[in-house]
C-alpha cells in the first residue's frame, strides 16, 4: 500500500479519541455476574456486545475487553470474537466466517452458543457455530485465553461462548420487565439489522422471547461490489427459569432461519438453513459448598445449498447440483462442584451425539444423486476431574478428562444417472471398514502468581482432537474442506490418527489502574496435525479413480487428509494507557508462525502480524474517536497448498456516541475512512462470474461507508 495512505491512518489514530466503553446508568445484571464467577477473570476474555456496560474500575477487574463500539455491528459475530489478542478471521461470506485462535481455526476452536456445542450441517461449514448467533442478539462473547479448560470438553486449541439476551430474575415478588433492543443500518451493503428481547420476571421466575432479523445487499469496496454477499436471516425463541432454593430450573428454544445467501468462496450458496436449538437443566446449590450443573440439549439442522438461486452466473444444466444437508447433535453434561468459586474440586461427565447425512443431486435430472456423507455418526463420551486451588501465593487450576469417540459411516446410495467412476468409489467406501473408535487424553495446568499490581502466568497442557466426520469419512472427491475455500478437492482418509498437541503459554498481567498491559509467549507443538496431503506419491499422474474424477472436476492433483507435525509459535497481547481521566489509548497485537516438522513448509492460512490500536476521550453524554487496524503483508506462505502471499494494508474509521437518556444511546461512524483496497489473506477466494471482483481473487474488504447503531435497555 502507499505509505502516504499508512502514514494518514497512523497520524489520525494517533490524535484521534474513541470513548471509553461510556456506561449506561445501570449496574451489570444479576446473571451477568453469577456467569462470570465461574471463570477466573485471569482466565477468560470477555467481549461485552449489546450488554450493558460495566463502569471503568468493574471492567479491569473481572477482564473485559472493550465492547466494539468502534465498529458497525457485522452480521457474523466471528468477527467480533477475533478482536481478541491472538484472534483472526476467516472471510468466507457475510454468515460463514471462522475464528482463528493462535493460528488455530475450524472445528480446533471450540465454538457455543448459549454453552451449548453442536456439530455444523454444512458439509463445508457454511454455518460455524457463531452462524446462529446474530451480533444484535448477543450480549457477550467468552473466550478461555490461551487453552480451555477440561470441565468445557474436548478442545485443542481454545473455547469460545456467545451468551445471547436473556432476562434476569429480580430480588421482589412483584413482576419486572425487561425490554433491550438494538438496531442497526450500515450503508457499504445497503443492510439492517433489528434485534431485541422482552421479558418478565421476580424472585421465583424469568421469562423472556428474543427475535431478530437482518437483511444485506452486495458490498461495495473500492472499485466496485463484490457479487454475492448478500445475506438475510432470521431467529426467534423464548426461555424461561424457575428458581428453586439456590438453584434454577432452565429451558430455552429458538429457531434460527437463514434464507438465500451467497458464499462466494465455495462452489454453492446458501439456500436455507433451518435450524431447532432446545436446551434446558439447572444449575445451583444442592448443598452446602455443593453445586450441581445438568444440561441436556438438542439441535436439528436442516440445510440446502445450491449453485442456482444466487449464483451469478447460474450454473449450466449438467454441472448444476443442489445438496441436501442434515445434522443432528443430541448432548449431555453432568457436573458437581465441591468447594468455594476460588477453591474447589470438580468432577464431571458429558456426551455428544451427531448424526450427519449429505446428498449431493442435480434438480434438473432425478436420477443423478450421490450421498456424498451417507449416515455418517460419531458417539463420543467424557469424563474430567478438575481442581482449583492454591499451595502458598501460586494459584492453579488443574484438570484432565479422557474421551471415546465411536464414528461410523453407512453404504453410500448413488443414481443411475452417476457415472461409472462415482459408482466404483461408492462400492469400495462400502466394502471398507467404516467404523472406528479412538480414545483420546487431555490435561492442562493454569497457574499464576498474584503479586499485587503484576500477575505472572503460566500454562502446560496436553491437547487431543479426533478426526472429523468429513476428515475420515469423506469418500466422494468434492471441494468440502470445512471450509478452507481454497479451490483445492479433497478425499477422506478412513486411518486418521488422532491429533496431539503440546502447549506450553507464559505471560504476565499488569495493572497499576492507569496503565495495562497482558503478554502472552506460546508453542504447540501438534503431532498428526490433519491438514491435505497429495492423494498419492505420483503426483500430477492421473492413475487412480479418484485423480480422474477430480481432474475432471478441474483439479487434476486432489488431496486427501493426512497426518502431518507440525508446530505453532508466537506472542500476542493487548493494553491500555490512561494518562489522564477521560483519555485511554489501548490496542492489541498478534504475531504466530506455524510451520511443518516434518518437511520443510509453512501451515496453511495462518495470519499475519496485526496491531489494533484506539485512542479514546469519553465526554459525560458524547463521545467520538477512531480506530487503526493494521495487518503486515504474509510471506510465510505453504508452497505446498500453492497459498499466494498477501499484502500489508491499514484502514482507520470514526465514530460517535450520544447517550440520548438513561438506557438508550446512538451511536454512529464511517468505516474504512481513506476508502483503502485491501485483502485480508484470510479472505476466501471469488468464485462468482458476474462480480467486480476476480475470479479467484480474495475477496477485498469493504469500502468506505457510514452506520448509525440505536441501542437501549429499560
């Protein structure tokens, strides 16, 4: 980029103020403080979203990041988790982006919504687990900084939770209301976003409805729009719970609806996802010094996808495909705790269920349809112990849990219409072994040493993950690659070990009140790291079945997934500065590398260094200011995956507050301010025709535009 363009939004950031997160006149809820006792703040990150905000002196205290007031609300709250230290995004269309954690992505992150965990039902993860948590809805985002705890299930890379709206019992019998909203339009894509809850509530219950709706056009960006990148969904539900001694009862529904929806990276878009979300349990106190946490839960996916409804052009007839996509994910969790918050043990058991099915079809010939994910199942069930305590000043948390994951596939079924190559894949698939059971063990130890104003931290940890459904039992060549978008095909291995990492974090807290400042220094290094691999040694000679379907798909050197070593290093951190009242200056940044052990490559899609940094003034009902984001260029590519090197890019934008009365507030601002071109290197790649952008090319960022954001609470 040209320096005269780095050095403005250098210049602006540096001399521009963006608000402290300005409170609104109530306290944090009830429920808000009670979830965050359960997590040390030395622990976990969190992102306040459409919460109230916590005063100055209560955020340092319990951890909480800087609520994105800098920025207009993005559909995909991925985007907003990923302005934690260490975080990234992965730019696969308006409602399909992937958190990268330490270089780190896809089902390595543990996503939830509400601290349930399911399984996607996209075959190539158009909907991640933050698909079905709209940013107007969620009230917060947690993250476990560095590594997840045991007690949160299996996880090799780290956790992550967006709690959405829910409504709070009150301390009197008489009936309270509860009413939030927020409201949103955001003019690079002609979009608007409506969200809100309504509840009632006393002493014993808590009742509460929650809706949103957003709709987008295709985003402009420096040089023209980037076809198909419209978005529209919609989600609805209700929950409710009943206090009982020092415990609750809980249940929730909702209903997630997402239609028509382009995903330019892949070679289909979203027709629908139609999505059932049902939990309930309790939780609470069921004797002294004694908590108890059950939670059953249920999810039912039901998805088309297609390269017809939105895709411009539309497919011709004979390489036009629609797949249906199912997904059912039934768990179970078990807990007790003995002992205070900040000194217990804990043991616990969970288990989790899917059942997956995929067929690929041709709606203009009935007779063409592969089950390219034919009843594809994984039973998995856990058990942990953890124990949280202290031996003199050195606190620690100390867990490990051990895992069976049983995976089995059925015969797939194909048409007549398929030819014979398909066909002859299909009937080996359902000659071989299509089941596998793998035990997997984890451990972790968290320890950190309050020393007054500084907190030295340290973390060893064992980390498992087994191979996913797609990664094992994927038979049929297709470019599924949960959701890489690299254009590349890929084939299933049934004989995947299991992935193990060795972590090793140490960084230190400091807070004198006027200055911050959170480091953290990481290796892991992961044995069996599953990424692609050349389908055979001959590569680029089309001698098998699968090379020859593949080549005629446009991909004469597929991959199949493959165990690899591999390993990850780096440092990241954020900090804040507030040299006099009012004024704070703060950022982040991150730096990882990950490279192969066993040859002499990089890691695939791992993202630059970057610097987040805001300066900030606060008035008492306006605020204004502005924010730098700022990516190096990536030259430490894998040749081996072909992966093009990107460049560096900085962008700045403005914003507003005003606090119009107790509880509402509008904000508003102007993103990309100089109306910079630039492209992310984890952006997917254009594979729509009629669009500005290139075939191929990564999607660039959006360009300059203005939002105005309504928020309020009473």
């Amino acid at each position: 980029m040209a320096f005269n363009t780095l050095g403005r939004a250098i210049l602006l950031a540096s001399f521009s103020f963006i608000p402290l997160n300005h409170a609104l006149s109530q306290d944090t809820d009830e429920r808000e403080k009670s979830d965050r006792s359960t997590a040390d703040p030395i622990l976990t990150d969190t992102i306040l979203v459409s919460a109230v905000r916590a005063s100055r002196d209560e955020r340092i205290a319990t951890d909480e990041l800087a609520m994105p007031e800098q920025i207009a609300l993005p559909a995909d709250a991925t985007a907003i988790a990923a302005r934690v230290p260490g975080g990234a995004f992965f730019g696969n269309g308006a409602l399909s982006g992937q958190l990268s954690y330490r270089g780190l992505a896809g089902q390595r992150v543990l996503g939830r919504v509400n601290g349930q965990r399911f399984a996607t039902g996209g075959p190539n993860a158009m909907d991640p687990p933050f698909h079905y948590a709209p940013s107007v809805l969620v009230e917060r985002i947690d993250v476990a900084r560095g590594v997840a705890p045991v007690s949160q299930g299996p996880s090799l890379a780290g956790a992550v939770n967006a709690q959405l709206f829910e409504t709070d019992f009150t301390e009197s019998a008489g009936w309270s209301t509860d009413l939030r909203f927020t409201s949103q339009y955001r003019s690079v894509d002609n979009s608007y976003a409506l969200g809100g809850m309504a509840g009632l509530s006393n002493e014993k219950w808590r009742i509460g409805v929650i809706a949103s709706r957003e709709e987008g056009e295709d985003y402009e960006f420096p040089g023209g729009t980037a076809v198909g990148t419209s978005f529209e969904r919609n989600l609805y539900g209700a929950h409710a719970g009943f206090q009982t001694g020092s415990g609750e009862l809980f249940l929730e529904y909702r209903r997630s609806e997402t239609d028509p929806t382009g995903n330019p990276p892949f070679f289909l878009d979203i027709v629908f996802f139609d999505t059932d979300f049902v939990q309930g349990g309790y939780r609470g106190e069921i004797a002294q010094d004694v908590q108890l946490t059950l939670r059953l839960g249920h999810v039912a996916i039901r998805h088309l996808m297609d390269n017809q409804t939105t895709r411009d052009p539309v497919a011709p007839p004979n390489r036009a495909r629609a797949t249906f996509a199912d997904a059912d994910t039934s768990t179970a969790e078990l807990a007790l705790r003995f002992g205070e918050p900040d000194s217990y043990f804990q043991i616990g058991a969970d288990t989790e269920l899917t059942d997956k099915f995929v067929t690929i079809t041709n709606p203009f010939n009935d007779a063409f349809f592969l089950e390219s994910q034919p009843n594809v199942e994984a039973e998995r069930i856990g058990a942990f112990g953890q124990w949280r305590g202290a031996a003199g000043k050195v606190e620690f948390e100390l867990g490990a849990r051990v895992d069976s994951t049983n995976q089995s596939a059925g015969a797939p079924q194909v048409g007549t219409a398929v030819p014979m190559g398909p066909r002859g894949l299909a009937a080996a698939f359902a000659a071989a072994d299509r089941e596998t059971r793998q035990t997997t063990m984890d451990a972790v130890l968290r320890t950190w040493f309050p020393l007054g104003d500084i907190t030295p931290r340290m973390t060893l940890a064992r980390k498992e993950r087994v191979a996913s459904l797609l990664e094992r039992f994927g038979w049929l060549p297709t470019e599924a690659s949960f959701g890489l978008a690299d254009g590349n095909i890929y084939v299933g291995n049934l004989d995947l070990e299991p992935e193990t990492a060795w972590i090793a974090e140490i960084g230190f807290d400091l807070d004198t009140g006027d200055f911050s400042l959170r480091p953290t220094a990481f290796y892991r290094r992961i044995d069996d790291f599953i990424q692609g691999v050349p389908f055979d040694d001959t590569i680029g000679v089309i001698d098998s079945p699968v090379e020859m379907i593949a080549s005629m798909n446009g991909d004469p050197t597929p991959l199949r997934f493959g165990n690899v070593d591999a390993e990850l290093f780096g440092v990241d951190l954020d900090f804040a500065l507030r040299p006099v009242d009012r004024i704070e200056v703060s950022g982040t940044a991150s730096f990882v590398r990950g490279k192969r052990r066993d040859a002499d490559d990089n890691l695939y899609r791992i993202p630059p260094a970057n610097l987040r940094l805001s300066a900030a003034y606060r008035g008492d009902g306006f605020s204004f200011g502005a924010e730098l984001f700022a990516a190096a260029d990536q030259n430490e590519v894998s040749a081996f995956n072909e992966e093009e090197p990107s460049d560096s890019f900085a962008v700045v934008g403005l914003f507003a507050r005003y606090g119009i009365a107790d509880g509402l507030a509008l904000e508003a601002g102007v993103e990309n301010l100089f109306d910079e071109f630039y492209q992310p290197h984890l952006a997917g790649r254009n594979r729509f025709g009629a669009s500005d952008v290139p075939l191929f090319d990564r999607l660039p960022g959006p360009g300059r535009g203005v939002w105005a954001r309504l928020t309020g609470r009473f």
